[in-house]
C-alpha cells in the first residue's frame, strides 16, 4: 500500500537489527511460556496503544492468523476515531476486525469504579468474540511495566504471592470468577510481551512507521494505576534506582512460591474437599483444622473462586472470617459476599450457591422427594448407593422387637395393615417412638440427634398408612412391635454404600 509507513500503519518488512531481536525475544518467549501454538487462531486486543500495536505488527510478522478485536469504552469524544484507526491498521494486514462500544459513563468514573468496570467490560467483549470464532487464545500487550505496576498496585491493597506475582504469561480467562458461575470455557489469556519494556514497544513502533494513539485518561491522577506509574515510581527510584528490576524479580520469586503453594494445596484438596453438587463444595472438619494456615487460606480462596465470587468481593477480610468459624472460633452458619452459605454439616463444612443441588454421601438420603413403595423382598435404592433392605420370613425363636435404631429394625408383619412406604418427612408430623409413651415431633428427633437441616428434607422416613415405622439411622416406631403371637416378621436394613449383604 504506498504511503502506508507514512500514514502510520507500519511497514511492510523488519530489516532493523534491534526490531529483528525484539520480534526474536517474544517468539522464543512464547515457545518458553507455550502461550500460543503454530497456526492458532489469536484474537488480538488492540486499543491502539504503542504496546498493542507493537504486538499486533509482531505476531503478524511471526505467521499468526489474528483477528484484531477493539473495545471502545465511549468514554472520549476522539475513542471512535481511535477505534477507526485500529480498524484501518487491520485492513492494512488483511485481518478480520471485530469492535464493540461500550456504555461506560463518567458517574461510573467519578466514584472511583472507571478502572474495574472499564476492565470487566473489555474482556467480556473478548472473550465473547474468543467464543464466537473457536479461538482458545485471547492475547493482550501488558509489558514489564504493567507487571511493575500492577505489583505495587496489589501491594497497596495487601497481597499474598499471588498478588506479588503479578500476571501471568498465561492464564485462563474463560474461569475468572468475575464473568460469574455461568461462563466457562477454555479460552486463555496469552501476554507474549510480558517480558518487555514499554520503552521497547515505543521504540518499535518508531521504527516501524506504527503511530499509537494517545489516550490522554493515562495521565489521570484519579487512576490509581496513573498515580503508581507516574508518583509512586518515580520516589521509589530515588531510594533506588533499580527498583524497576527488583520489583520484577520479587515477581519471580513470588510466582515461584505461589506455585509451590499451589502443589502443596492440590495434595491437600485431594483429602479434605468433595465436590457437593454443582455450586458446592465440602470440606473435611477435621483434615482442614489440621492443614498449615497458607494451606486452609488457600484452599478457601480456591473454593470460593470454583464458586464463582469474584476475589473482590471474597477478600482476606470474608476468607479469614470462614476459615476461624471452620477452626470453631465462630458461627456455625454464615455467608460470604456473592450469596455463597457457608455452614457445618456434621463433619464437614459446606460451602454453597442458593441454587446448589447438594449432596451428602456420607448420609442417607433419598433421590427425589417421591415416595416409594417396599417390595417384599429385595431393597429399596437410595442417593449415592445407600439401599434401604427388606426381608420377610416366618417368627423364629429369640427375635426382638427391634435390633438396631440405627441399622436393622423388626417388625409383626401381619400388624401393618397397608403397604410400607419409603418417602420424605412432612412437616409437623409426629412419630410415636418404641419403649416410650405419647407422640414427638418428627423435627425434635432430627435436633436430638443432630441431624444438619439440610439433612432433613431428603431424608428416608419408613411409613405404613399415616404412621411411622422406623427414620433409618435414628429412631424405631412403636407400631408392630414382635410378640409372643408373632408368626411373621419384616426386617428392614440400612445399608451403607460399598457394605456387601
């Protein structure tokens, strides 16, 4: 295209030596990182800054099909220009250009939430775009410098490893918990000039006939990120003039005991947690109070992320809380910002969306709130493998009106007059236990024996007509009981899962 250098579009080929090391260093980057595959569909975003376009012009030149992708936030009177000359660059290279306008507002970035909600807006808009083409790589131009910046920035709110890390070479976005418990895919995140100065890709892009545009918010004190770049960094420099270098080599470091955290919890989470149900996990009480405190932080902050609570709202803070209540330092029920219950469910403690379907293995419970007729011989399947076993035969010398409250229970046969029901409990009903006089409510045995209350609506309840013989597991009924005019019984077992008989 002639005049397309001078019209700030780039140029055609790279022949300068320090632009061919640049373009060397970010493919063997991305080799080292795996950040992108040979021939993988990248979408590109580029806001038409000197790092985006420095990044767009490399992964061009290194043979990889992009399409370039714009988010104008509407926030200046020039963003649809800008956006314009994004779309141009693109055309210039023949790529596919995608560009979405948002509806950001300057109420939004007076009450300090710009810089969130421009970011949440923006990668929404790739990622949609990611899902639309099947592309599995979403590639963005942070630099060294936003590492830098982006470090100080977590170092002032109070951060772990993680937050001193920084970002990633790669991470994935389709899973960030701020996208919500809905949106999950495989997409990732990929930032091939991580490695890189922004002094480097301005440099680039000089050489190369590149024209960035300027976007005057970068000079905006009431960015948090604009006053680090631009106040923080620059005193920091006075007491050392390296700081720049070591801040990126705290973000090694960090990043290396991060992810040694991240194996130890991987071990630990094997042992103490259970997935519950979709929107729930359970942790063991007992193998969680004896985990070290990194460990139980960080196998609660992986929880609450799988739950879908972005971190800003699940800060140290709502962590700390749960995990001394887990310790029994607190409630036994609480709840953690974005509707998640948090609560002690016998030996474990459950963490849940309202809208979970949870189940509880360990426990006797039915599959659906349906009632189920008894056979006369055979048994009765409940959740996660639990049988519910049935038996009759003729009186024998020495059985009991009952064996077990827990596990087996007998019954006269022939004085129960309708079909054995397996069913749920109905609230306010009473049952009339074995051995005792008068009626209690169904709801006082479950309090007596501490049955959790998520427990209670699922759980078997053994009835003939409108009387109730047995609740498997806690308490025997006082109907039929087995005499000396016995003739037949009826025994009912509880069968735990993987018990044979």
């Amino acid at each position: 295209m002639p005049g397309a250098q001078a019209a700030g579009l780039g140029a055609p080929e790279c022949y300068n030596p320090r632009a061919m090391q640049l373009l060397q260093e970010v493919a063997d980057f991305i080799r080292q990182e795996r950040l992108l595959e040979p021939s993988q569909l990248v979408i590109l975003g580029v806001s038409g800054g000197a790092d985006s376009l420095c990044l767009l012009d490399v992964l061009h030149r290194l043979g990889y099909p992009l399409v370039v992708a714009h988010f104008d936030h509407g926030l200046r009177p020039e963003s649809g220009q800008e956006a314009l000359r994004v779309q141009e660059m693109a055309a210039f290279r023949g790529l596919d250009f995608e560009v979405e306008r948002g509806a950001l507002t300057k109420e939004s970035y007076l009450d300090g939430s710009l810089e969130a909600a421009a970011r949440h807006a923006r990668y929404r808009f790739l990622l949609r775009v990611a899902t639309e083409k099947a592309a599995q790589r979403i590639a963005t131009g942070h630099t060294a410098d936003d590492q830098i910046e982006t470090l100080l920035m977590n170092l002032l709110r109070g951060a772990g490893p993680d937050g001193l890390r920084g970002m990633k070479p790669l991470t994935p976005i389709g899973r960030w918990p701020e996208f919500g418990p809905g949106v999950q895919s495989d997409v990732q995140l990929a930032r091939p000039l991580l490695g890189l100065g922004r002094n480097r890709t301005r440099d680039y892009c000089a050489r190369h006939g590149l024209s960035p545009v300027s976007d005057a918010s970068n000079q905006d004190r009431r960015f948090l990120r604009n006053r680090v770049r631009h106040d923080l960094l620059e005193s920091l420099e006075y007491y050392n003039p390296e700081v720049r270098q070591a801040l990126l080599r705290t973000s090694r470091i960090m990043g290396d005991v991060a992810d040694l955290l991240e194996t130890l919890v991987d071990q630990a989470w094997e042992n103490c947690v259970r997935s519950a149900g979709a929107g729930a996990l359970a942790f063991n009480a007992a193998v969680f109070t004896k985990a070290p405190l990194a460990i139980q932080r960080r196998m609660l902050r992986r929880a609450v992320a799988q739950l879908g609570v972005p971190t800003r709202e699940a800060g140290f803070e709502a962590v700390e809380r749960v995990r001394t209540a887990m310790l029994g330092e607190g409630p036994s029920q609480l709840n953690l910002p974005g509707r998640v219950a948090v609560e002690r469910v016998g030996s474990e403690w459950l963490l849940a969306r309202p809208d979970a379907r949870v189940t509880f293995p360990d426990y006797p419970q039915l599959d659906a709130p349906t009632a189920v007729r008894v056979p006369d011989s055979g048994s009765v399947e409940l959740a996660h493998g639990w049988r519910l076993r049935v038996g009759y035969q003729a009186m024998e010398d020495g059985a009991q009106d009952h064996v077990s409250d827990e596990t087996t229970v007998v019954f006269d046969a022939d004085q129960i007059p309708h079909p054995i029901i397996v069913r749920s409990s109905v609230s306010g009903e009473k049952l009339a236990p074995f051995g005792m006089h008068g009626r209690v409510k169904l709801s006082d045995v479950f309090i007596d024996h501490k049955v959790p209350r998520r427990l209670r609506a699922r759980w078997p309840v053994v009835s003939s007509g409108d009387d109730i013989l047995w609740v498997p597991g806690l308490r025997r009924g006082s109907l039929a009981p087995v005499g000396a005019s016995t003739q037949r019984i009826v025994e009912l077992r509880l069968v735990p899962p993987r018990a044979e008989g």
